[in-house]
C-alpha cells in the first residue's frame, strides 16, 4: 500500500511539471507574437543641415553674478549687529520694567518715612520758625504783586505819557531823510573839480557827481574856469542815491528844461522868433534855439526850392509842433509871415484888401500875405440877391475886422458896418468906400459898447445873485 501511494504521488507531480512546461512555452510564444504583431517604434526627426554658407549665432554666454566673500562678510556681520541691538533692547526693557516695579512696592514704605519725618520735624519747629516762614511769604506774595502791577503800567502806558518830543523826531527824519530824487531841482556849491566831472555839495551824506558832457549846453574846453570852487549852481537830479549816498546831477537837463518850457509859453502865444539855419538835408533846414534843435521843413519856407542858399542866414520862423517827450520842435516861415501880419492887426482896424475868391457863403479877401473871410451875413443890411451884386473878383474893397484868431489863422470882416441905411452898399458902394474912414470911427465906437455893455450885464447879474 505503501509504495503504490509514493507512485501515484510521483505521477502526480510528473504531470504537474509538465503543465507547467507547456504553459511556461504558450506564454513565450503569446509574448513574442504581441511583439511580431505590434508596430514598430517612429524613428525620431533629424534636425535639418545647415547651409554651408550660413552664418553662425554667436556663443551665448551666461553671466552669473557672485558675490564676494567681502560682501558675505558684511551682511554677516550686519545681521549679527541687528541682533545684538534687539537683545539689548530686550534686556533694557526688561530691567525698566523691573525697576518700575519695585517703585510701586517701595512707594508706601517711602510715604511712611516722609510722614514721620514731617511729623518730627512739626515737633522740632518753634513759635520763631513759624512766624518768619509767614513773613517770608508775605514779602514773595507783595513782591509778585509788585511786579505784576509793574507789568501793567508798562502796558497800558500811551504814546503820550512816554518822554516824546515830536519836533525832535521829526528833525531826525529830515536828517535821515534822503536828498536827491529823480527830477528834483537842487542847489549846491562846488567844491571839487576833476577830469571827468564837478563834485557838488547839495547836502547830502555825499556830494553829487555831475559828468563832464552834462556840465552845461554846447562844449566846454575848461571846467575849472567855468566851474570854480564855491560856485553856487543849480542843477537836476538825473539818477538817486547809490550804495555810497551819491547822486547824479546835470546842468545841462535843467536847462534843456527851462528852454521846453520856454518854448511851449511862445508858441501858446503865437509869438515869431528869430534863428539861425546852420544844416540843410533832402526835407529842410536845421536850426538852434535855447539849446535846442529845431526844423524847418522846405513846404514851409518862402524859398524851398533854394533852401541850401539858407545856410549861416537868420530868419523869421513860428512854431509848428512843440512835443518835450519826444524832443521834437518845428518850425515855419510861411506861419511867421501870417503871424507877424496878425501881430499888426486888432479888432476893429479898417483894412483894405483884394477879393481872391467868391464862395457861396461869402467873399475871401487878400490882406497883404493873410487871407479874411467876409462872410454873406457881413457884407450889407440890406437884402440883396447874389454877392455878386455887391463885389467881383479882384476888386479892390475897405472892410472892418470883427474877429481876430492867430492860432487857427482867421480873420473876420465886415462891409455892413460901414453903411448909414441899410442896402447902401448895394445902391451907392463908392460912397460908402470914400467915406469908410469917417465911418469906421463911428463903427468902432459902436463896437466898443457892444463889448462893454456884456460886462456890466455880468456885473448886474453877479450882484443880484
């Protein structure tokens, strides 16, 4: 029994290991059948070739930054700094915080022994002790008072009630007060000559300076004989005080001046004054007068066609524009010819004349270089119906002047005048031109009331107001 179980045992394992022999084969064949069956890997893409002329990238190169070994160092060092400070930090807080707190627990001990040696203290004082402590403090409390009563006073003290004198201080501004403004007009003595100018005494902190070309119009070849010293002068202050208290003065400004302001009276009169031409140019001829440069354009000359014959000759001229700003002053000799001529005539004058032309409003009558308007209302006190009826051009005629104005050129006249009833003019005209001497007398006359009776009538009315 025994060995037909070994056998059958031995069977048994015989054909266990020829399973697995033929399942060990089926599952070699299985596997290289997947792999015969499977697809074959993709081979992997060849970068393309470059070109044999190409040109190549340049090498890139990476910069890496390192630091030193001193840097390490120092930050090494900084950090451990950092932390000892906060260590100290710490430590500090901690030892305040200890210290606040044995104050607490010391502070009623501390109260205890100040009590009592107050207490002692009280024991140890005498009636004498307690007396000067109460003076004392009544001579610190008068002495506050003292002083606040002081400071008080002091600010509610007025102008008035302090040592003031007003004329006194208003002599120390006169002293203090600067000398010399721009335009002012002043008086000095000299009392330095030099090279380039006169040093003047105006009294001022220092002298003023006049320079040699402002000393006076035209050159001056010898300033110590025309400025001595001690000369009293007048001059314009042209420029302030500068950082030394100096001024700058001019003779020459104040006297251009004084001959703008002459000028300007002149030609507001309508006065003819006398120059000399010393310049001719395309337009006119140059002249002075009181220093001043004047022109006299070739319309306005009796000769401008010749104007260079002018030349060193003196003439009659009036004044066309006067204008200071822009230091411009023209002249005529034409207005100076009608300015004398209305220097010879006045109000009420019988004139004689020649009629240059007939207007419809009236009649222009030739004076001898001036012209006069009579006008249709002067002619007659009649009614006539055309001035032609009274006069003709180039008729020669007596007339009265009535009106009189040698700024804008005019002159009236008046035939009306000169008639005894009215239209005489028109029915017996040389009558009237014989006898117009007789009558202007009794013309005249009877003008002069008409100007005064005006007068009286302002009068009546001014003191009956």
């Amino acid at each position: 029994m025994l060995k037909s179980t070994s056998l059958e045992n031995d069977r048994n394992l015989l054909i266990i290991k020829k399973q697995l022999t033929l399942d060990c084969k089926n599952v070699s064949l299985i596997t290289k059948g997947i792999m015969a069956g499977s697809d074959p890997q993709p081979k992997k893409a060849t970068p393309p070739r470059p070109a044999i002329n190409a040109p190549r990238k340049p090498l890139q190169v990476m910069h890496i930054s390192r630091k030193t070994e001193e840097e390490i160092i120092n930050e090494r060092s900084s950090e451990k700094e950092r932390s000892e400070q906060t260590k100290d930090i710490r430590f500090n807080e901690k030892v305040l915080a200890e210290k606040e707190i044995s104050k607490l627990k010391k502070a009623p001990e501390q109260q205890k022994i100040t009590q009592e040696e107050s207490s002692n203290t009280f024991l140890t004082t005498t009636m004498g002790d307690l007396l000067r402590s109460n003076n004392n403090s009544d001579n610190k409390k008068n002495i506050k008072a003292f002083d606040d009563q002081n400071v008080f006073e002091q600010k509610s003290r007025k102008v008035d009630e302090f040592d003031f004198d007003e004329d006194e201080f208003l002599a120390a501004l006169e002293e203090n007060q600067p000398i010399g403004t721009t335009g002012e007009i002043a008086k000095g003595s000299v009392i330095a000559v030099e090279s380039d100018g006169i040093y003047v005494d105006i009294g001022g902190k220092a002298p003023g300076f006049m320079p040699k070309n402002e000393c006076g119009l035209g050159v001056i070849t010898n300033l110590k004989e025309r400025f001595p010293k001690g000369l009293q002068v007048e001059v314009l202050v042209t420029r302030e005080q500068n950082a030394d208290g100096m001024v700058t003065i001019s003779c020459r400004a104040l006297e251009l001046r004084k001959s703008w302001e002459k000028v300007q009276n002149l030609a507001k009169e309508g006065k003819v004054i006398r120059v000399k031409i010393n310049g001719f140019n395309r337009g006119g001829v140059t002249c002075d007068f009181e220093g001043l440069r004047g022109f006299i354009p070739r319309s306005q000359l009796e000769d401008g066609e010749n104007h260079q014959s002018l030349v060193s000759k003196t003439i009659n001229t009036a004044f066309l524009e006067v204008n200071p700003e822009r230091r411009k002053l023209v002249l005529s000799e034409k207005k100076a010819a009608i300015a004398s001529r209305f220097s010879e005539l006045e109000i009420g004058q019988l004139i004689e004349g020649e009629i240059l032309t007939i207007k419809p409003y009236g009649f222009f009558v030739d004076l001898k270089g001036v012209s006069g308007l009579l006008h249709h209302s002067m002619v007659t006190n009649g009614s006539m119906r055309s001035l032609r009826e009274v006069f003709q051009t180039g008729e020669s005629i007596k007339a009265l002047i009535t009106d009189l104005d040698p700024s804008r050129g005019r002159i009236g006249l008046n035939t009306a005048l000169l008639e005894g009833p009215p239209g005489e003019l028109i029915t017996d005209k040389t009558k009237v031109m014989e006898e117009a001497e007789e009558r202007a007398i009794k013309a005249r006359n009877s003008l002069n009331k008409e100007k005064v009776d005006p007068q009286k009538e302002e009068k009546d009315i001014n003191l009956s107001s």
